[in-house]
C-alpha cells in the first residue's frame, strides 16, 4: 500500500505518522507515504496556491492549477491508485469502506483548506469522502483518521491481528466489550469475576453478551440493521452466570 497526500501542511501528515503502530508499521516498509504540497507547484509569486472567489463571498478557493499539478505528480508516484477528496460533502466513512480501501495498492488522499477547492479539481477526482457530519478547517485530519484506518488493516502491521478463532467486532459489526487489566482493585471498583475464572469459553460467552447489550443499548441502528443470530438472542435472555 502507498499513501499519497497532498496537503499545504505536509509536516501534520509526517508528524502524526511518526507515533503508535502507524508508525511503525511506515518505519517497517508495511506501507509506503508520499507528501506533496500543492506550494511546490504553484507559479505565482509567494508560492501562492489560494485567491477569492468568483462571485463574491467570504474566505479564500484553492485554485485549480496547483492541485492538478500535485495530483499528477502524485499519480506518477503511485499509478492506479483513486484520488479520494476528503469534504464535508462526501459520502460518510465506516469500517465496510475501509476494508475496501486495504485491498487498494495506493490511495491518493486531497486534503482542502481555506473554504473549499475549485471545483474544476474535481474532474481529477475519483472519490469524495468525509469522516462525519461535522466541518473542520482542514481535510488533513479526515486524510489521517482515512489513513489510520486503512492502515491498521494490512498485514503486519498490527501486532495482534484477531486471532482466527475469535470473531473480532470489526467483523461482527458489534461495539467492543469492557476491558479490564491490573491492578484487580482501583479504589472501590473490582474485576468482574469470570475474567478472573480461567474460563475461556465462559469468558467468550460474557464478552460477547456484553458486547450485544453494548450494542442494543448505544446504537440501536446498527443492530436494527445487522440484527441478532438465535444463539446471541438466547445468549441475550440468558440469566447473569
Ligand atoms: C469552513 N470550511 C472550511 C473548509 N471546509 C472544507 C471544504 C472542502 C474540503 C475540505 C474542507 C476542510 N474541512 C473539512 C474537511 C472534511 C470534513 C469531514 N467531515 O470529513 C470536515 N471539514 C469546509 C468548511
């Protein structure tokens, strides 16, 4: 997988990279980034890449001839690969997409600034995508939570992946159950006691109890969506064991 950014803000892609298992996972070759700022392409004096908007209006447009040429340049780098544009106008992001994405070899992420790009950018755009239905002023962190995402899935990367017998949630389309690890005791609060029990089969059984009460009780449309196999109903009207 190659990522490739291109960003008026390089240095918050790279900075961010640098830490955790993304991190990692770019220092040990799992994937593969290219950074490019549209600044570099621009011919204007100051290295300008923004001007008003025709029309009118408040703030500032990225203009065209620079984006077009960082994403050419881009394109070379990484051949194939969709550029996706991250707006508040894109489709919303979830996990489905970013299974999609892992099985890319490249992505080539746009992150706009100021109010928006020219739209005349967008005939070089293959997707556009957002991170939630809220705005923030810049699409470098839709780009890296996009990546993050992506990112954790390839191989190698994460150090655990889910282990074939257990069915991660990701999978499951369920919330996460609690997670609990030393000290036993923080001040009041105990450990429930099957995950003390040794009891690997009990202890899946809660976990996936709980996550199924998660579930229901935080976001019941996902689970009017995926809904409830038998044995998770009768797992569900079971008495606390
Ligand atoms: C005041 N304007 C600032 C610029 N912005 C804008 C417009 C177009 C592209 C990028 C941006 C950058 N902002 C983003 C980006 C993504 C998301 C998301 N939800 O994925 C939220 N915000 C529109 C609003």
């Amino acid at each position: 997988m190659r990522f490739d950014v291109i960003s008026i803000f390089p240095q918050l892609i790279e900075q961010y990279l640098q830490e955790g298992v993304v991190g990692r996972g770019l220092a040990q070759g799992h994937f593969r980034l290219g950074l490019w700022n549209p600044r570099d392409f621009s011919t204007l004096a100051h290295r300008r890449v923004d001007d008003r908007p025709f029309g009118g209006g408040p703030g500032m447009v990225m203009m065209a001839p620079p984006l077009l040429a960082a994403i050419a340049a881009a394109r070379e780098a990484n051949p194939g690969a969709p550029v996706i544009y991250l707006s508040p106008q894109g489709k919303v992001l979830n996990q489905g997409a970013l299974q999609r994405f892992a099985g890319c070899d490249g992505l080539i992420l746009l992150a706009g600034r100021y109010e928006g790009i020219d739209e005349r950018v967008m005939s070089a755009v293959d997707e556009e995508w957002s991170i939630g239905d809220y705005v923030l002023a810049g699409g470098e962190l839709p780009a890296l939570v996009l990546m993050e995402g992506v990112a954790r899935l390839l191989p190698g990367v994460l150090g655990h992946p889910d282990s074939a017998g257990e069915d991660s949630f990701a999978h499951s389309g369920l919330l996460d159950c609690p997670h609990y690890t030393r000290p036993e005791r923080v001040g009041t609060q105990e450990v429930p006691a099957v995950l003390l029990s040794g009891d690997h089969r009990r202890i899946a059984r809660w976990r996936l109890r709980q996550a199924l009460r998660r579930s229901l009780e935080r976001r019941p449309d996902l689970m009017q969506a995926r809904g409830l196999s038998a044995e998770e109903r009768a797992l569900l009207e079971q008495e606390e064991n």
